[in-house]
C-alpha cells in the first residue's frame, strides 16, 4: 500500500490540491483494477453484438460492473480481483451465468450463448405472427431522496398535448386557468430545461411559452420542492426541472405523433435518435396551430368618482358608478421548436455534449370589451329653484374596447459540456456553458368608445431582448463507499433590454412615462460546498451556498421633464441546506430538510411604468423592489409497497419581505386601476403534501395527491393618492389575514385488455381568502383513451379537457372605495385525436458502464442526490 505522502502527491497532481486529506484517505482504501477483455459468442462461433454482460462480485456488490458488447461482439471494462458471476443477455439468446475467478489483467477469452426455441440454428430471429408482448410499465411517480419524479408517457390524458397539459397532472403541482403554474399555492416556481435556465421558458411568456413545448418531448418531470445549495437559490416554492428525451437505445429509434382537435389545435412533433459506438445524436422537432377563445367578465362597484358634467351648472355632490364588463379574447398561435445535440465519448473516461435549441411562436389575437355603466349621482339643478333637496339620477352609458394584438416570440439555446471521471470511483468533473437568446415582440392596436366620453385610440409597441450567459463547474470526490464531498462554481450574466412606446389620446398625464428605454443587467457568481455520508440507517447531507449578486438598471424616459433613472444594487446571502434520512426498513424511509432560498424580483418589475395595456387597467414597476427570503423546513415519510406507494409531507415556509401585489387607485375621481409589486411584512405557509399510487389490480392503477395548507399574511401598504375632489389622502390596503385551503388530483387508468386503456382525471382546488381578496372554489374532469395499433408500433389517443366545462375562476375583491367581481375562464371545454408511430432499429437499452451510484448526477448539470 502506498504512503501517505505518496497519495498526496497523486492527489494533487488530479485535483489542483483540492481537499487533500479527505481524498488521501479514499485513496488508501480503494482497491487497484485489472483491465479484463472478452467476446461473446453463439453456438456457430459468430459474435454476438449489443449483448448486455453483467459480472456480480460475489464478496463485494460495490466492485460490480457491467458492459454491452460492440458490433464485433467485444468488450472490455476495469475489474478488481475476485470470484465474479458473469451474466449475458441478448435478444433472441437464453439468459447465460457462469462463475469466474479474475486474478489478472487480460483477455477471458469467448462466452458462448445458445439461442432460444424460437430462432433458427445460426441465431437469425424468425418471424412470428400475431405475438403480442406486454410488460408491466414502471410507475408514473416516484420518491426519491430529494425530488419526486414524474414519468407522463403514461399520462393519458395530455397525449398531444403540451408541457402546459402535462404540468395539471404532476403532484404538488398546480395550474391556474391563466396558465399560471404554483407549488403548494405559490407562484415563485422556478423553471430548468434539462437542469439549466433556460430561454425556452422565457418569464416574460407565460402560457405561451408552457404550451409550445410537445408533451412528446419529455421524458419526466422533476419536482423539487426543497432544493440543496447545489442549485441555484431562487425560486422559494420550489423548482420544476423539465428533462426532454433522448433515447439510450442502441441503433436509429424514433417517433412521430400527430395531432387534431377542437377548438382548432393542429401539431406534428418528431423525436429522433442514433446510437453507434461513442457516438449519440438526437433531433427532436415538430409545430403547431391552436385558436383559443377567453372569457372575462368582471362587476365593479366604485363608491365615489367624479360624473361627466351633462347638465349646465349642475353641482354634483356624490356619485356611484356600477360598471359591468364583458369580455372575450380569441388568440391564434402557430408555434414551431427543434432540438439537436450529440454526446461523444473522447474515452472510456471522458466525453462531450453539444446541443441547440430554438423555439418559436407567434400570432394574434382580438379581444372585444363591452362595459356597461350605471352612474347614480345626487345634484342640484339651478334651473329648477324649486328643487332644494336635489334628486338621484340614474344614466346608463355604453362603452366598446376593440383590442387587437400581435405577438411573436424566438428563443435559442445551445450548451456545451465536457465530463470527465479521474478514475473508476466516482472521481469527477463536469464543466459547461450556456448561451441563451430570447426576443419578444407584443404590439396592439385599441380603440375605446363610450357614450359619454371622447373616442380614445392607443397604440403600444412592446419590444424585449434577454441574453444569458452560464458557465458552471461541478466536482465530486467519494470518501470511501458511503461519502461524497461535492464543490462547484456558476457565473450568470443576465442582460434584459426593454423598449415601450404608447400613443394615446387619452388625457392620461403619465402616458409619456411609458414611452422609455429599460437596461436590466444581473450578474451573480455562486460557490457551493455539499457533504453527504451514511451511518448505518442514517444518512446526512450538509451544503453551503454563497450568492453574490449585482444588479444595474438604467431607465430612460421619453418624458423630457424626468431625468434618467439609474439604480444599482449589490448582495452577498449564504443559504444553507440540510438533509436528514433514516431507513426504518426496506422501502420505509423518514426524510427531514431544511433550506434557505431567495426571491429575486422578475427583471420588468423593477421597469417603471413598462406596460400600458388599455387606459383603466396599468401596471406599473418598482425600481425599488427588493428580494424577499425564505426558511422552508420538510418533514416527510415514504413507504413503497408492490402495489402501493404512500408520502405525506409536513411543511413549513416562512417568508420576510414578500412580494405583493398592490391593486389600487391613485385618483378616486376616475376609474382606473393600477398594480404595482411591493415588498410588504411576511408570509407564512404550512400544510400536508400527500402523494399516493395504488394498483389494485392488473386492470386499475390509481395516483392521486391532497394539499392541505394554510397561509398568514401580515403587512398593511400604504400609497398616495388624491379623493374626488383632487384632495391629496393616503391610501392604504391590508393584506393581514390568514385561511385553509386545499388541493386534491385523481387519476384514475382502466386497463380494458392489453391493447386498450381508459383514464379518468380530476382536480380540485379550494376556496382561498385573504384580507382584500376571495377566491373561490374550482374542479375539473378530464378523459383520454388510448389503443395500441400495429403491433406495438403505433398508438391512437382520445382526451377531453375539462368534461363539464368548469375550469373557471371568481374572485372578489375589496377595499375601501370599491368592490368588485371577476370571473375569468382561460380555455373552454377542449378535445382532441392524436396518432404516435414508433419506428426503431435498436431494442437494447444500453447498460451503464459501472454500478448505479447512489449519489450520481442523472438528471441534468443542476442535480444532486439527498442522503444516501
């Protein structure tokens, strides 16, 4: 064995010194390998290609290893010495085991394997008719130590559908009827593509940008609702990372599905892949049509404004003004995406990944606002003396909102990556880059008319450019077989220009402030440092995450009587995280964590005055807008059975200077709205995230999950503002208040014969309350059927979104000088026929190259595992 000094040397010399102790005592126990070769054969001698050998240590599973052949029926792979069983698999042979002792290195010479009943004595395959192969199908959802995946290649459902289709079925997840998407009721949900930001969910898109990616792009779903300090620590609800597919099968495999239906939505996506030697390519792609049609409806009671003076020399003393709108939005999207990359292996140690993507989306839409008003106002008229009290009169004005929009979006991404393994232990490093692009246009024409009131006409011109910029670095070093150390650097640079323009003839002072330039640029570097061990049943993870952010804005407005506004803000926040497991037995598991995250302000809140949508309903950002904080705390249970899987989840969040939304009205005389983001008081959520599957039988599998949680909210935001008579006043709207909610998914799937299945979803989503605002309750059923068709090789689906047509929103809202009542329906009842064809060269999965580590990185460059 070598000295101590000896394996620092070593050591420094591979990792730049990095933990030098920590790596000199892994080296002191690992064991030295042999290089072992082979080749397997049939019973004529000739190589059998893409076979699976497997050899098991039999004193220790940790030195096992496995191969897959290449197409002279070879392989090779690095051993330590010992007694090994040697397991070989190929289609169309028998299961072969036999024993061997490796002592050195060299070549074991030919494994021979016989060929099973059905296939001809040189090992060619003949052809059978009518055989139908069915195997048991993993299970949709599953618990892992530190995120809950979900597989939705059995979600019925949203076949043809979108990642928007996808995400209202994934557990502790929920979609609004806008296509706002929350976690265990909260909206600051961060998004990653494969691990990474990325520009194919732009935040500025909303909706949009969820439906553009094919529900046929992804392989799963992660859902990490309390993430380590390996990852990035924005996002206080959680993260949800989007893994898309990319075959492991040997040979050319692809798909194609197509899909039709009402109301009109029209797409045709591809995945392709080929695998060959130490090469793997992947070309997925495909576009689509939708038309969608949105109802909003909303009643508003304003308790004083000032009334159009239509009787001369009247003297108004008070006024009420019941308003009634109406409104429907139809919008047509053509989106188009396309993803290609490759992975080459440089060796057996180190290898390389490229991949782009670009996605796009554009169309139009025409939204027609009807309002209806009922002014009751109180004057006296001088040209009756007689009339001293005065009287009520009652007018009802029309009002017509003709809004029509253009839109189009292109996003791209490409990434480079390098891995490499120093050794055979788990020793390893992983370097990448990201370059990210992502242009927005939104441009609407809107003409008001009132019976009342002068013709109003807007024009707005809203133009966005995103440029991102991420370079990471990831090392792991293992501490003998039950410890890891893990270390890594990332460097974004966020660059966000905004340019608005709005012409209008209304006499709204502030319409100048809206024409202005907008520079947002963010740069943040971020080290962190994770240690995971076991002892025993118990198991442990401790990180370190340190963020140093920087933040400039310069906003320029076309209004010459304000100067140039430039903001520049710094911060330096450590977040730490820990996990705890212990394994009350097999499959039975008591998970505890914690963690600290951040919420950084989206880029266009801190834009002011950066959207002008229509003259009574204006956003308006803060420039001084702050990140809020948050300490989640999880205390979770998972017990795994053959036929079920239960996990509830006790949680707590606690939030300090949390983002509101304040929705108020500067001038009491008029009736227009404006929304602003605040940072105001602390939020605090508590609940129970249960998430089960149970499989009955053969023919029933059932997955559902249940959110029970509650919310407290403290903070009272006050604003200036002048009363009807022009009069300056302080408002002010009180958030303090706290509720129960709920949340409830059931999936149910029949299993009619082994070609034929039918599913049944529905969701529930409870009351909420707050001081200023109620919502009311919401449900849906969804169905889809889906038939196996050609052997296997093709499959037709059914679905219908929202059966009853019940996927709606009410919401009242409240405050001191008005009330109101909206009701908001984003899709109507939808359906839709969609057809997959499965074309395939390659049938073997290919084996991983050494054991499963249990701590290993599968799922993208911003995974990490738990507790071992």
């Amino acid at each position: 064995m070598k000295n101590k000094t000896e394996i620092v040397n070593i050591f420094t010399r591979k990792t730049l010194g990095l933990t030098l102790v920590l790596s000199a005592a892994a080296m002191a126990f690992a064991q030295e390998k042999a290089g072992v070769s082979g080749t397997i054969v049939n019973k004529k001698n000739q190589p059998v290609p893409y076979a699976s050998v497997t050899f098991s240590n039999k004193a220790n599973t940790a030195l096992s290893d496995a191969v897959l052949t290449d197409e002279k029926g070879q392989y090779k792979l690095q051993l330590a010495p010992g007694d090994y069983d040697i397991t070989v698999e190929a289609i169309d042979y028998k299961k072969s085991v036999v024993s061997k002792n490796i002592t050195t290195a060299g070549n074991i010479g030919a494994l021979s394997i016989e060929p099973e009943a059905t296939t001809t004595i040189d090992g060619k395959t003949k052809e059978i008719q009518g055989v139908v192969i069915t195997a048991s199908a993993a299970k949709p959802y599953k618990v892992e130590l530190d995120k809950k995946t979900y597989d939705p290649s059995q979600d019925i459902v949203s076949k043809g559908g979108s990642l928007q289709d996808v995400l209202t079925n994934v557990p502790s997840v929920s979609v609004d009827t806008d296509g706002t998407v929350s976690m265990r009721g909260s909206t600051n949900v961060k998004f990653l593509i494969n691990g990474k930001p990325s520009a194919l969910l732009g935040i500025d898109d909303g909706a949009n940008a969820l439906q553009s990616i094919p529900a046929d792009q992804i392989e799963r779903i992660e859902v990490i609702t309390n993430p380590s300090s390996k990852f990035e620590a924005s996002g206080t609800s959680g993260i949800l990372n989007i893994i898309l597919k990319k075959s492991k099968k040997v040979g050319f495999n692809g798909s194609v599905v197509g899909s039709l239906g009402y109301f009109p939505r029209t797409s045709l996506n591809t995945n392709l892949s080929w695998r060959k030697n130490n090469w793997t390519w992947f070309l997925n792609g495909g576009g689509g049509y939708t038309e969608n049609k949105t109802k909003n409806n909303s009643e508003t009671t304003y308790h004083s404004i000032n009334f159009p003076n239509i009787v001369k020399g009247e003297q108004p003393k008070d006024v009420l003004l019941h308003q009634l709108q109406n409104s429907t939005n139809k919008t047509y999207n053509k989106n188009y995406n396309v993803s290609a990359g490759f992975v080459h292996d440089l060796s057996e140690k180190t290898s390389i990944n490229l991949t782009g993507l670009v996605r796009t989306f554009e169309g139009d839409g025409n939204e027609l606002l009807n309002t209806e008003e009922s002014f009751h106002r109180f004057f006296k008229d001088p040209s009756d003396p007689n009339n001293v009290a005065g009287t009520w009169q009652l007018l009802n004005p029309f009002g017509l909102r003709d809004s029509k929009s253009v839109f189009n979006n292109l996003a791209f991404q490409g990434d480079v990556g390098l891995d490499h393994k120093f050794d055979d232990k788990g020793q390893n490093l992983s370097v990448s880059m990201s370059l990210q692009r992502n242009r927005s246009n939104n441009n609407a024409d809107i003409l008001e008319t009132n019976d009342l009131l002068p013709d109003i006409h807007d024009v707005t011109r809203r133009h966005s450019v995103s440029k991102t910029v991420i370079g990471k670095a990831d090392y792991e070093l293992p501490i003998g077989e039950k410890s890891k150390l893990e270390a890594g650097y990332r460097l974004d640079i966020n660059d966000n220009k905004y340019d608005n323009f709005v012409s209008s003839t209304s006499n709204n002072p502030f319409i100048s402030d809206f024409n202005n330039n907008t520079d947002y640029r963010e740069t943040f570097n971020a080290f962190y440092l994770q240690f995971k061990s076991k002892i025993g049943n118990f198991a442990y993870q401790l990180g370190l995450r340190d963020e140093i952010s920087n933040v400039k804005i310069n906003y320029i407005s076309q209004n010459t009587a304000k100067e140039p506004l430039n903001k520049t803000k710094n911060y330096n926040n450590l977040f730490p995280s820990v996990f705890l497991s212990y394994d009350v037995s097999k499959n039975n598991q008591i998970l505890v964590n914690y963690s600290r995250r951040i919420d950084r302000p989206r880029s266009f809140f801190m834009v002011p005055f950066p959207n002008y949508s229509n003259s009574q309903n204006i956003f308006e950002g803060n420039i001084d807008l702050n990140p809020s904080y948050v300490d989640s705390f999880e205390v979770g249970y998972n017990i795994t059975r053959k036929k079920f899987m239960v996990n509830p989840t006790l949680y707590y969040r606690h939030a300090t200077d949390d983002t509101k939304m304040l929705v108020y009205r500067p001038d009491e005389s008029k009736s227009v709205f404006y929304t602003k983001p605040i940072n105001l008081g602390n939020d605090d959520r508590y609940g129970l995230d249960l998430n089960f599957t149970y499989d009955p039988f053969a023919w029933l599998k059932i997955m559902g999950s249940l959110d029970m949680f509650g919310y407290k909210t403290t903070g009272i935001a006050y604003y200036d503002a002048r009363d009807k008579d022009g009069n300056a006043k302080v408002g002010n709207m009180n958030f303090t208040g706290s509720g129960f909610s709920t949340r409830a998914r059931l999936n149910t799937t029949f299993k009619l014969d082994k070609t034929l299945s039918v599913q049944l979803q529905g969701f529930y989503r409870g009351a909420q309350k707050s001081a200023n605002q109620d919502t009311q309750d919401m449900y849906a059923l969804n169905l889809g059927a889906s038939k196996t068709i050609w052997k296997g090789d093709g499959t037709i689906s059914f679905n219908i979104q929202d059966i009853f047509n019940t996927r709606s929103r009410e919401v009242y809202s409240f405050n001191s000088d008005y009330t109101r009542r909206n009701y908001m329906q984003w899709q109507p009842r939808q359906f839709s026929i969609s057809l997959t064809y499965r074309f395939k060269q390659g049938e073997k999965i290919e084996q991983p190259k050494k054991k499963k580590d249990i701590n290993a990185n599968e799922a993208g460059d911003d995974q990490q595992g738990g507790p071992m």
